[in-house]
C-alpha cells in the first residue's frame, strides 16, 4: 500500500480526531485514538476498499458486540480503552447508530466526546427537570443516557432540532427497542413541555377498524352516519360495531337489502326475530376473545338484545330526521324491544355482600407501601394509591368521575361556613366534608358530602403531589389540573379495575369475582347507595338521588335495593296480622252476677261498640254487625245501679284505661296521658276502636282485664276481647222479636236472620 492511499484514508481520521471535545494533551487518551486509527486503516487493508464504504455490519464486526470481544480480537498494545475511539471514528465517518449491535457503552462519554460536554449536560438538565416536576423518580444519572442516545440518534446536541416527526421516527429505531425506549414517552412529553416539539400521540388507534364482511353500500351508509352523529366517541365505535353486525345479517338473510332505504316493517320484524334467537358471536368479526372467555354461542342476555335493538332505532331515527333516506316504517315501533324481552329486564343493583364489602373496607384502610401494585418496577406514590383506594370505597362514583376529579375538589364546613382543612379541634369533631364531583354522565357538577377520612385522604396526597401541566378533559373539553396525576399524565380511569380491586382483594383475602360475577369500580357505586338506603337512619330516594347526580329516581332505583333484613323489619312494624285483630272492652255487671239476675236472662256483659253497647254473650261470633241499631241486643243506655264506691267515683283499686289506651307494662299511665273523666263516656266516631275506654256507670265498678277476659282483681272488670273478628255479613236484614228476660242463644243460632 502506497503512502498516498494511506494519507487518504488517514486525513479523515484526524480531522475527526480534531473535531472531538476531549482531553488532548493526555498521553493516554492520544495512544488509545492512534490505536482506533491504526485498527480502522488495518481493516480498511483486510476489506480492500474505504471506511466510508463499509456497511453496517463492518463497523459491528470491528468494533465487536463487548469489550471483552474486542480485547480478544486485537491482542498486543492495543487494549480495550481503544474501542470508543473506534466508535467515534464509526459514528462521525460512518454515520454508525445501530447502537442495539455494539453491547454495553457509555452513551454520555459518547455524546460529550462528539458534542461537548457543556452542551449535553444543559440537555440533560432541561429534560430531568421537567420530568422531576413532573413527579419522575429516576434521578439524572439515569435518564442521561436515554437523553444522550436521544441525542445521539438525532446527531444533535440541541432540543431545538429534534422535530415532532424525528421524535416519532425514534419509536421505531432498533437502538430504542427493550429498556432504552421505557423512558422515551417521558423524553418526548418533556420536549414538547419545553416548546420544541408537538406532544407525542395518546396511543389510540388513527380509527375504528375496517368492517368485513358486510355489504358496501352499507358499510357506506353507516360511515357517513359515523361522521355526522354528533354521540360519544365511544358510544359512537360501539353503535358502529352492532351496524356492522346488521349488515354481516343482512348479507345473509336479506342479499336483496344493501341500503338502509331499502328496509321495510317486514325487515325490521325479521331483525327483532333474529335478535331475539341470536347467541353470543353470531355476524361478529372477531370471536377469539368470546372463545377464551367461553361466552361462544350461549344466548345474549336481554339487555344485550335490547340494545341490538336501540341501535338501529337511533340510526334510521337520525337518517329521518337528516332527510337522507325517506320515511317507511317509525323506528320506534318497528324496531320495538318485545314485550317478552323488556319484562325480564328491570332494576337489579349488583350490590357486594357486607362481609365482603368490610373486608374491602379494611384492606384500603390499611393499605402499606408493600400492597401498592406494580408495573415493570414502577408504580404510583402510595399515597396517591390511597386517595385513590378511599374515593373508590367511600364517594360511590363512577371511575370516569373519579379520574377526572379536579385539583382542590375537598373542602370542609363546620356550621355552613368553610373553614381549614389543617383546623384540627374542630375537623376531629363535627367538620363535614364535601366533594365537588366533576361534570358527569348524566348532569352538570355538584357537590356532595363524604367521609372526612376520605377528605384527609386527598388532602395527604395533594400535599407530596408535583406540579402537573393542564390537561385536557374530553368530556367537557377544557384544560383542567387533574387531582390524579403523576408524570404528566392523568390515572386511567380503568386502574381501579386492573390494579386497585385485585390489590384489595389479595389483602383482604377474597376472591375477585362472587356470586354476581366481577368486583368492578361500579359496583361499589351499587354498594354504598344500597347501605345508605338500608342504614338505621336511611336516606330517602330523593336524598340519594342527589347524592349519586341522578337526574330521576327511577335511575336511582337501579342502584338502591333493600335488604331481606329491612324488608322484614318493615313488614314486622307494619303489623299485616295485627291489623286484623280487633281489641274491644266488655263491661262486667257484678250486681247483676252476684244476684242472679244473669241467671234469669238480664244483660250482664257490655260490649263498647263505641256508638252504644252490645249485650249479646257470643259478640265475638256474630256475622250481623253492620245492623247493630236494629238488633235486641243492642242498647244505647246502661241500667242504673247503685254506686258501690260512693257517689259515681270509682273505687281507689279501680284501674282506669286512659282514652288513647295508652299503658305502661304494669298498667300505670305514661306521663302526659291524661285520664278519663269518671262518669263520662268516651265516644268515638266508628266502632271497634282498639284500645279504647268504655263509658262507666255509676252503678257500675270497673277495672282492667287481659285480652283474654281473666280478672287482675276481684271486682267487676272491663275485660279487652282481642280476636278475629270476621267480616260483617251484607245485605237486608230483620231483627228477630226477642224479650228483654230471654237467654241469649248459643252462637249456632245467630241473633239476626236475613228476610226472606
């Protein structure tokens, strides 16, 4: 090989060498760079053409995949502190960057040699301290060489120069695949913080997936409508999944129908029909997931099947109203949900059991740091876990609400007046704490009352959270400060689901699923508004519609359900046997006992009507009570009598009944019960009143009795009769001619007879 070949290939080699930021005047550092020289015009010789013409894989194989290779390979003088000069000469001659081929290197000594070491480390610092506020954990020495590689790969020292598009093709690079591209998002979140660049996509996919299968007209029509309905992303990708269905339908039961004007009443009955018959995977594009759930082929519950229904009913709704197609057939009646569908369909909360639901309770109670899930490593501060855990166990709302909960949403009132959270004498006694909930499902914001353990929950965690940049808030589509956020990023509104219940569950010892299948972040919901209405002192269903940010009760309904145990109280309280039983007074006539004028036929029982006294000695059998008045039994006057006890006063062992019948156990009357006037008759205005106090006679001495006629003293009584009584018979009756000396007949024979 001639010289001047050589100072060809040499040249490049030391204006690299010039252009490097490194320590010149250190021996050491010259010999490993004359080494790196040496080894590449060597190469050059074994390969027989120029550096600047090797490919990828020459440079790999000459700087070899470990320092230990390279030591192997090139014996002698030449040890391993010559390889990253190698790697200069690659990257600034070669344009080398399949840095995933080379093994382990340091990428900051790489990026300070080429860029200066000034110029990286301000790099560095920018992208770390963004990312610090941010709330990331790893410190700088960390992230600097992902930041260096970044840097690296874009061959330049500059944040400035990285564009949206650079930052988006380095998804893509082999050299950021494994751990190098973990940190990526975060490198590119924070350039864009830093004004240099667009933020980086949310990950979602750029659409819905293309329908197969289904005819293209159809598939068409329901495109056009997926760009003018003015519904939820959501609800929209869901709508168009069923329309897909319909067409694959259509496809094979109707090959003449490919436009929703084509379709008739007698297509939408053969819909309903085919609805009513599918099972799970029929018309579908996809059923692998079903498979593995083992879902393939049972029958579609009827809410399924309802909103099979509904679907189409909101798209040839909207095609009407739009005029695109003309008027045939009204949805709403056509596309009907059966009656035999909508009545197996109704308001069942999915309520946790108790025993479960306290263990729950105690477990995000006593949530540790060793509990907090995990991801790779990583995980969310622990008391971000925790506020998060207590809102899920104690607000009752929705996990979108929850996720989208807004910095400062606590505050406290003692008295209707605000005070601070940190008022601690006051906060430990009677404080109350509110949530301010968020624009929601189904209404505007509100503000409701929650656990103080749950507002000094957030309060923790408010308290360690770093400074988060505004994000947007689809629904309501304005920037806000969400209360959970870490790292630029708001907490999915699916991490209760996938991360906080299996955590709660493995502590607390229970299965994830029960008797009513999963426990999801919405049963809960279920769960508290189904204790609050079973609670000693429930709320009312309007209360916890307002609670819960209902709009109508009957949504409410569908989240409060009583207990077997409430509605067993209730029935108990409301007394549907007692009810049926009558308490009526008989007034015993001593006298007329003792001197035998009982025997002879006299009347010596009074039964209080209320209106008058029956002396008929079966009342409790007789079925004529409506005709009272007209029967011989019945009298409106008691027969006088002489007064035992002195002038119409009741003996002093005479125990009285108060009007309302009010009584304590030992038959004294309560406080603030008066007593009735002796002498005096206590009307009221129908008969068989319970717990009622006859009128007494001055000939007449009266005490209580027991409902079943037994004396509590040997002096004539009021005995209270408590039994059935069955219903009065109707209709025209006579009252049979009897004397006043006849006995009264036993209850076979009734005192009224109907007319002929």
């Amino acid at each position: 090989m001639s010289r001047r070949p050589v100072a060809r290939l040499a040249r490049p080699l030391a204006d690299a060498l010039a252009a490097l930021h490194w320590p010149a005047d250190d021996r050491h550092q010259r010999r490993f760079a004359r080494n790196a020289a040496g080894l590449v015009l060597i190469r050059c010789g074994e390969l027989r053409r120029a550096f600047w013409g090797w490919s990828v894989q020459d440079w790999t194989d000459l700087i070899n995949a470990s320092g230990a290779e390279f030591r192997r390979s090139w014996g002698g003088q030449i040890g391993p502190n010559a390889r990253p000069f190698v790697l200069v000469y690659a990257y600034l001659l070669g344009e080398f960057t399949a840095f995933e081929r080379i093994g382990r290197f340091v990428r900051p000594t790489l990026a300070h040699r080429i860029f200066g070491a000034d110029r990286v480390d301000d790099a560095v610092q920018q992208v770390c301290k963004v990312l610090a506020d941010w709330g990331y954990r790893r410190h700088s020495d960390r992230l600097a060489p992902v930041i260096c590689q970044m840097l690296l790969l874009n061959r330049s020292p500059l944040l400035e120069d990285p564009s949206t598009d650079a930052l988006a093709a380095l998804r893509g690079h082999p050299a950021m695949s494994g751990q190098w591209g973990k940190d990526l998002h975060g490198l590119h979140r924070a350039v864009a913080a830093l004004g240099h660049a667009d933020p980086p996509p949310s990950g979602h996919t750029s659409g819905p997936a293309a329908m197969e299968g289904v005819p293209a007209p159809w598939a068409e029509w329901v495109e056009r409508w997926y760009a003018t309905s003015t519904l939820t992303p959501k609800i929209r990708s869901s709508y168009r999944s069923v329309l897909a269905k319909i067409g694959r339908w259509l496809a094979a039961e109707h090959p003449d129908v490919a436009e929703p004007g084509q379709w008739t009443r007698q297509t939408c009955a053969s819909w309903v029909a085919a609805v009513d018959r599918m099972t799970v995977g029929d018309f579908s594009q996809w059923t692998h997931g079903m498979r593995s759930q083992g879902r393939l082929g049972k029958p579609l519950t009827p809410h399924s099947k309802s909103g099979y229904l509904k679907v189409p009913r909101a798209f040839f709704r909207d095609l009407h109203e739009w005029e695109w197609i003309p008027r045939r057939f009204d949805p709403a009646q056509a596309l009907r949900t059966p009656r035999s569908v909508r009545a197996l369909m109704g308001p069942d909360p999915r309520v946790i059991a108790d025993d479960i639901w306290a263990k729950l309770l105690w477990a995000g109670l006593n949530v540790e740091p060793g509990d907090l899930p995990t991801a790779d490593g990583r995980t969310y501060p622990v008391e971000l876990i925790r506020a998060i855990t207590l809102t899920w166990l104690f607000a009752g709302q929705r996990s979108d609400e929850i996720a989208r909960l807004r910095l400062g949403c606590i505050r406290w009132q003692h008295d209707g007046l605000p005070i601070p959270g940190d008022c601690g004498e006051v906060l430990a006694r009677d404080a109350v704490c509110l949530l301010d909930v968020p624009t929601h499902k189904t209404g505007t914001a509100f503000t409701k009352p929650v656990d103080p353990l749950l507002g000094q929950a957030i309060e923790a965690w408010q308290a360690v959270r770093s400074a988060q940049p505004p994000m947007l808030d689809r629904k309501t589509n304005e920037y806000a400060d969400f209360l959970f956020a870490h790292r630029a990023r708001r907490v999915a509104k699916h991490y209760i689901n996938t991360a906080i219940i299996p955590m709660l569950c493995r502590k607390a010892g229970v299965p994830t699923a029960d008797v009513r299948g999963n426990i999801t972040s919405h049963r809960a919901r279920s769960t508290i508004a189904s204790q609050l209405y079973n609670a000693k002192e429930p709320m009312t269903l309007f209360e916890l519609q307002e609670w819960l940010g209902h709009r109508t009760p009957e949504a409410t309904t569908h989240y409060a359900k009583l207990t077997p145990n409430t509605l067993a109280r209730a029935y108990n309280d409301a007394g549907y046997f007692a009810r049926n039983m009558r308490t009526i007074e008989v007034l015993v006539d001593r006298d007329a006992v003792t001197s035998g004028a009982a025997a002879n036929g006299e009347p010596w029982q009074y039964f209080d009507l209320g209106h008058g006294w029956c002396t008929y000695t079966f009342f409790e059998q007789c079925q004529h009570r409506m005709a009272c008045a007209r029967c011989d039994f019945y009298t409106q006057e008691l027969q006088q009598g002489p007064t035992p006890g002195g002038q119409g006063e009741p003996p002093e062992d005479v125990v009285q009944h108060p009007p309302d019948g009010r009584r304590t156990r030992r038959g004294r009357r309560r406080p603030g019960c008066p007593g009735p006037t002796p002498g005096t008759a206590h009307r009221r205005p129908y008969p068989c009143r319970t717990n009622a106090a006859p009128a007494r006679h001055p000939g007449h001495r009266v005490v209580a009795a027991n409902h079943r006629g037994e004396k509590r003293r040997s002096c004539p009584v009021i005995m209270r009769f408590r039994g059935w009584l069955p219903p009065p018979e109707r209709g025209i009756r006579s009252v049979p001619d009897r004397q006043r000396g006849q006995r009264a007949r036993r209850p076979d024979s009734t005192p009224i007879r109907h007319s002929e």
